[in-house]
C-alpha cells in the first residue's frame, strides 16, 4: 500500500456499481473507466484540493456506490 | 437432498502424532457417548476464560484467512448489541473436504466450541452453516440430544449452505442466515459489527471451534506443544491427486510438505507440481516442494499460504494447463455476478486459457491477454474471488511455463484422461 499522507480514500460498493460513469465525469483527476466501464481508481487517496469534487462525485452516483473511507 | 454422513470421505491416512482432532482414531464420535468418552466434558469457565484460552493458545482461523480468533471476538465483545455465533461449515471448495469430515466425524466439538463461543461474546443465538450434502436432519437430531442432555444453554439451528464456491465467504454466509442469498457483500460494516440481522457477528470456521474446544479440556500450552511459536498447534489437509491414500490428515503447522505428501501414502507418480490452498491458492513446482513446510510465514516466500489445508498433487501425464482451464471456467461460472469487473473478467480470461489449454490457437497474445485482463480485475470485487483466482492463474503459468510453450508450438503432455482438480464434488 503507498502511504500518502493518510487522507480520507474514495472506495468502490462494487455490489452495488454498474458502471454508470458520473464518478469518471466528475473526478477525471482520481477516476477513469475500464473498458466495461467500471471505475478505475489507481489511487484512492483523495487529496484536500480534490475533496469538493470527490464529495460531489460521491453524491451524484445514481447506484451510491461510493464512500469515502477514513483510512 | 440426502447424502451419506459418513462413508463419503476417506480417513485412511496415517494420523500424525500431535493428531488432536483426529486421534486417538479416526472413528466417527457421532454418537454424544463416543464424543464424551473420547474427550469428556467441557470444563466450566466464564466469558474471560475462554478469550484469555484463545488469546494464550494462539489459535487461528481454519477457513483460510488464517486470522487470531480472539481478535474476532473482542470485536465482537466491543459492539454493541446482542451477538450472534456462526459455525462456518460451508466448505464451498470442490477440493476441500476436511470440514464435512468433522461435521461427520467430530460434531460435537464443533459444537463444544460454538458453546464456548458462544459464552465469550455473550451470543443468544448461534447457526450452524453446514455444506450442502450434509444431512441437515441428522445435525438437527443430534443437536436435539445435547440441547436434552443440557450440553447447549444457547439454542442452535442449523443451516443449509448453498453449494456454491463463495457460499461460505464471511459476508455471505451472513446475508444467507439472515434470510438473503448467500452473495459477499460490501465490507463495511464488519460484520463483527453488524452481521447477521444487523447484530453482532463471530463467524469462524468449523475446524477453529473444535481446535478451541479440545483447548479448553487440554489448555493452551498443550495447543502449543505442536506447530511452531508463529503458527501453534495443527491442522487438517485434504490431500488428493497423484497421491497413493488420499484423504485427510492432521499435522502440526510448519511440517514440511513432503512429510504430509508421505502421510497420503506419497506421490503415486512421479511428481509435477502441487496446488496448495485450493482454487484461491497458489501451484509450487515439485523442487519447491521439496522444501516447502506449511505455515503461513514458511509460505509467504513462496507466495503461497494453507489457506484452508487443499493440498493436491499433480503427477506425470496429467497436463497443467487443462486442469487449470478447467478450474478456471468453474471459478468464472462461480462468479456471484454482482461485481463488473469478476462478471465480465474471469469469463474472458477463462477463454483465452482455453483457447492455449486446447490446442494453443490463441498464441502468445492469449497468454498476455489474460495477464492483462487480471490486472484489471484484481482487488476490485466485493469479495477475494477474483483476487484467488488469479492468484492461482498466475502461479500455476509460472510453475507450467514450459507446457506453456509446449502448447504454443501445437503439443501437450497429456497421457491421462484422469481428472486431478474435480470442479463439483463427485458422488
């Protein structure tokens, strides 16, 4: 695991994903999409200048499969 | 569906010395009588006693992870609202057999430990979650006798697992107790914290509970007595393939693997390979086998672990890379389908092994194609189902590389159409 300062990480319901894609519209910066169309999340770890977006992100899934885990 | 109890798993393999649950024979001690005659009563001991036992003895979990059981159980301790205990005796593993051996063979102490479990955490209720081919009515029967004779203050009801391969993955053996399908779900909540019916929830394996109720008899320091100081006391092995006596064995953890091949009669060909931990596991070549011993941290090296005790045996003339295509499709089709990445990945990687496994037409493209598709599928899954089964895709490409090439250049060493990894249990 890379140990980033310990920010909050953006994490994954994948039960409850389906690969609607708004989280790689809106949070270019930490998502994209593979090629089915689930997100890609190389590096969870949300930097403060990206929490604005990460929580909008979070809030505008349609599936509410994203969180954001504190460690 | 009623199934034999029994006589559906061989026992015939020598017993090692430190044999704790299968000694001092492998007889069945079904019966209540041949159970306290064997090992007499649980000792009396309040909540406290049992932690400290499982904090002294070291015991850790059975199913595979490997986690200290007390662990769970002060988590479980620590949340709020009335706790729930599960014996998990799901054993989804095509490979595995040891945990219906011991609900066949041993129930009791599996049900001596669910009580002591029970105690610890203060549970109200508890379940058995029992493999699918056993005899539901036969568990219920003999619980009922206990419940008589004033063995369980904490009432037990039995449940059926589902046979699939993940039925007995933590969070869906929750889900199916609590009146869902038996699907991994997220993970947090653990379920230590929220579990079944949103309560409190130890779920341990089977063979941990009746390791912790021969502890509470023999005490810690005799639980230490075998194993190593990191990895005390011993396990049970289903060992098969190209072995002369398959079966289960008991062995302390850290003996060498070799010695355990030689408690299953010994290789019965010579020898290939050896799938260790079953279809979440990982292939060692036969030179590493040579020196590989059985616990956790000897493994690790190795990239391998006991996860929960397959061992099986590929000799000559069996081809690894069709016994592996074949697991590979099962593990695809067992795929619980809620998850994108599992769903539409081990499909396609199970083809591209196909496509190289029989006949080869996929090429070297195949090869780093599905490479390439499980790095995508890797750790993205509610579960380990896509994770274990690359784990056991990439070791065993490592360990069969040159039948690899062989089947690159339009060969296979295939001399056998006997079948080493079954893909549903037979019978």
């Amino acid at each position: 695991m890379k140990t980033t300062k310990a920010g909050p990480r953006i994490v994954v319901d994948w039960t409850a994903c389906d690969g609607r894609g708004l989280c790689a519209e809106l949070l270019p910066e930490l998502v994209s999409r593979d090629e089915w169309g689930f997100p890609l999340i190389p590096e969870p770890s949300v930097p403060a200048s990206l929490r604005d977006h990460a929580e909008r992100a979070i809030a505008a899934c349609p599936r509410l499969a994203l969180r954001l885990a504190s460690t | 569906m009623t199934i034999l109890f029994d006589e559906d798993v061989q026992t015939d393999a020598e017993v090692a010395a430190h044999g704790a649950l299968m000694g001092p024979s492998p007889a069945s001690q079904r019966e209540l009588r041949a159970h306290l005659v064997a090992h007499g009563a649980v000792p009396a001991m309040d909540a406290n006693a049992v932690l400290r036992l499982a904090v002294d003895s070291g015991l850790t979990g059975h199913g595979g992870a490997g986690f200290p059981l007390y662990r769970k159980l002060e988590a479980v301790i620590a949340a709020r609202g009335w706790a729930i205990v599960v014996a998990n005796g799901a054993e989804g593993e095509p490979a595995s057999a040891k945990d219906r051996w011991l609900l066949a063979r041993r129930p009791h102490l599996v049900l001596d430990g669910l009580q002591l479990v029970a105690r610890a955490t203060n549970a109200t209720d508890a379940y058995l979650y029992a493999n699918h081919r056993l005899d539901v009515a036969v568990l219920t029967d003999l619980l009922a006798e206990r419940r008589h004779a004033g063995l369980d203050p904490v009432s037990v009801t039995v449940v059926a697992a589902p046979d699939a391969f993940i039925s007995g993955e933590e969070t869906a053996v929750v889900s199916h107790i609590s009146g869902s399908a038996a699907l991994p779900r997220f993970k947090s909540p653990r379920v230590t914290e929220r579990g079944v019916r949103g309560r409190p929830t130890l779920v341990s394996n089977v063979e941990t509970l009746a390791l912790l109720a021969l502890i509470a008899r023999r005490g810690a320091a005799w639980f230490r007595s075998a194993g190593t100081p990191d990895a005390p006391g011993t396990m049970l092995l289903t060992v098969g393939g190209a072995v002369r006596a398959p079966g289960i064995v008991e062995t302390g953890h850290g003996t060498p693997l070799a010695d355990v091949l030689a408690l299953a009669g010994g290789a019965s060909t010579h020898l290939e390979a050896v799938l260790l931990g079953g279809y979440h596991g990982t292939w060692l070549t036969a030179d590493e086998v040579t020196f590989a011993k059985l616990s956790r941290s000897d493994l690790a090296p190795l990239g391998a672990s006991p996860g929960a005790g397959v061992v099986v045996a590929m000799g000559a003339g069996t081809c690894g890379l069709v016994e592996m295509s074949r697991v590979m499709s099962y593990l695809a089709e067992e795929s619980a389908g809620q998850c994108g990445p599992c769903l539409n990945g081990l499909p396609r990687i199970a083809n591209e092994l196909k496509s190289v496994a029989f006949g080869g037409a996929g090429g070297r493209r195949a090869v780093d194609e599905m490479l390439r598709l499980g790095g995508i599928v890797v750790g993205r899954g509610a579960c380990h189902h896509p994770d274990g089964s690359m784990r056991f895709l990439r070791s065993g490409l490592r360990v069969f590389a040159a039948e690899v090439e062989l089947h690159l250049a339009g060969r296979c060493s295939r001399t056998s159409s006997d079948v080493v990894l079954p893909t549903a249990v037979t019978r």
